[in-house]
C-alpha cells in the first residue's frame, strides 16, 4: 500500500499543535484551494474519538465526497482518521506529535489504496502520491503558520 509521511516542525506547544490539527474549521481555511468544506457529521469545532465528518472538495476538476473517521485517539499525542466512503478504495491518516523542547514535530503518515486495479496503482505512481505529498504539505505550512501566530499572541 503507497504511503506518504511529511513531518513538519513548528515552535508551538504540542496542545495547541493537536488542537488545530483537529479544528474543523481549520481544516476548511487550510485547503481553501480545493473548496473542502464539511457537509455532513462533525461539521464545527474539534473532532473526537468515533466521530465522522464528511467533506466536499474539488480535486483533479470534479466535485468529491469523503466520509472520514476517527478511529485512534490519544491526546495530544496522536490521532488517527480512516476513509468510510470516498474515491480511495480505503486510506489511513495518522497525525503523530511529539514535543521536543519548546518545538513540535507534526507528523503525517497518509497510507492510501486507490480503486481500479492496475490502473489506480498506475495512478498512484503518475501523479497520487506526489499530489497528496503536496496536500499535506500545503495543510501543513498553515497549521504551522496558525500555531506560531497563536504562540506569539499575533
């Protein structure tokens, strides 16, 4: 199963880092790009253990749905979301953090199988895992961005 891992540190406590990752709306501010908004379950707020959330969001030029569910939690350590329904055959997202003095380290580990056989795997090695590599990325430099203006009072 292709996998993508981003680790991203940021100078903000590991609350406030598990917190943001978390937020609801956050979410929605971060991957503005793509039009993601929460439709349906957990739709404000912090997401918890069991809770679901579906998503709308434009990728690749069409309009998706996405129900995710969080079903690993320990705070503020981790917390994992896997795919009830969507486009992926199935994917795992674990959101690893660790305090290292007065830093965070943001971990991601986005384990993904995509449908159609040969053809998704085709697709993964063409353009998915770079593509969700860059997503990742971009929702991460936010929520360091966020967390370091939060830290300093901005």
């Amino acid at each position: 199963m292709p996998y993508v891992k981003v680790e991203t540190i940021i100078n903000a406590d590991i609350k406030t880092c598990f917190n943001l990752a978390r937020n609801i709306e956050i979410h929605q501010e971060s991957l503005k790009h793509s039009d993601e908004i929460a439709v349906a379950g957990r739709t404000s707020g912090l997401i918890e253990l069991s809770e679901t959330v579906t998503w709308e969001a434009k990728h690749f030029g069409f309009v998706q749905h996405l129900t995710s569910k969080i079903t690993e939690f320990k705070y503020p350590d981790y917390f994992v979301d896997e795919m009830v329904s969507g486009a992926f055959k199935s994917f795992r997202h674990e959101h690893h953090f660790k305090k290292v003095g007065k830093k965070t380290i943001m971990s991601d580990v986005f384990y993904f199988e995509s449908p159609y056989g040969i053809l998704g795997k085709l697709a993964n090695w063409l353009f998915l895992e770079k593509y969700m590599a860059n997503l990742l990325r971009t929702r991460n430099a936010f929520l360091k961005e966020k967390a370091e203006s939060v830290v300093s009072g901005q």
